[in-house]
C-alpha cells in the first residue's frame, strides 16, 4: 500500500477511504512534531499542535491543489499553527530536549561510548540551535533535518527563494559561530 504516491491517498480519503488518511498521517507524523517541537521547544504542547495540524488538514483536504507536495503543504500549516500557538500563550515556553535518545542495548564498552558521544553531539547542536532566531531555527531545521528544497521552504514560510537562500547562509554562519564557541573550549580542556 505504501508505494502508492500521497495524491492516491488524497483521494481514497476525499472519496471515504478514511483509513488511507491514516496512512498519510503515520507517513508524516514525525515530520510534522519535529517541526512543531522545533518552533514551540515543548513537548506536550507540540504534540497537542501536531494532532490540530492532521485534524486541520483532513478538514481542509479537498482545499489542497497539488501545486507543491502534499509535505510542503502540511508543514505550511504546521508552521502556521506552531506560531499562533506561541502567539496565543504569550508565554516563555520552557526549553526541552529536542532529541529523544531511545535506550539501546548495549553489546559493548565501544557501543555504550559511541552512543554517548552522539547524544552528547545531538545536545550540543540542539543547545546551539536554541540559540538561534525561531526564524533561522526553522529554515535550518527545514533544510538540513527534514531536507527541504529551498523552494519548498520559500513555500511553507512565505519568503522568496532569495531571501530564503540569504537567511539560510546567515543561520549557517551565525550556528557554526556558536559551534565553534561551545567546541573549542570543549577541546582545549581535553589536552
């Protein structure tokens, strides 16, 4: 079933089918909470926004042309939905891990220290992330995580692919700023 193209689950869903909604939904329901958690960075809130977003989206369906991906659109109104929830709170919302790290069994001295050091990775680049603009977060966690093109970003922030293109470089800059920032003291104590 899985190898069929969104649009015939678009369909079977307009036409009934409310089971193959459900499969449009498993298919981008990381996608959708990975953004959102991204743009609000607080859990329960961004899973509450993620179930709005499909429950949105089946209601809006018949409304979805087909000019960009199925994706592109889902995330338009994840995005959207994302900031008017940060609107409506009004509210410092409180910073959580962005990453969940799944616990592995580990074989291995060398497995339990691997996994440690890519945590430890994950965190430093979610710290560094947090520190960026909710604009530059976005367009980074749109274009380096869920592999975005420029085009289809430009699409879901409503930007113009130049001004896509300038702010990605400027967040690409401004994060390995704040990389290097954290990193070298990081190496420096280990010598």
């Amino acid at each position: 079933m899985d190898n069929q193209p969104d649009e015939y689950y678009i369909l079977q869903t307009l036409n009934g089918n409310v089971n193959s909604y459900a499969f449009l939904v498993e298919k981008y329901k990381h996608m959708v909470y990975t953004l959102t958690i991204r743009i609000v960075k607080n859990r329960e809130e961004a899973e509450e926004i993620s179930q709005d977003v499909f429950v949105k989206a089946y209601e809006k369906l018949n409304s979805f042309k087909g000019e960009s991906k199925f994706s592109t659109w889902l995330y338009k109104i994840a995005y959207y939905a994302s900031l008017d929830s940060i609107k409506r709170n009004k509210r410092q919302l409180n910073s959580e891990n962005i990453e969940t790290v799944n616990e592995i069994d580990f074989g291995n001295v060398q497995d339990a220290l691997q996994n440690l050091q890519d945590k430890e990775r994950k965190e430093i680049i979610n710290d560094a992330l947090l520190k960026l603009s909710e604009e530059e977060r976005i367009i980074l966690t749109l274009f380096y995580f869920e592999e975005m093109s420029i085009k289809e970003i430009s699409k879901v922030v409503n930007l113009s692919i130049d001004n896509i293109k300038i702010k990605l470089f400027r967040s690409r800059k401004k994060l390995a700023s704040i990389l290097k920032n954290v990193i070298e003291p990081r190496t420096i104590n280990l010598r």
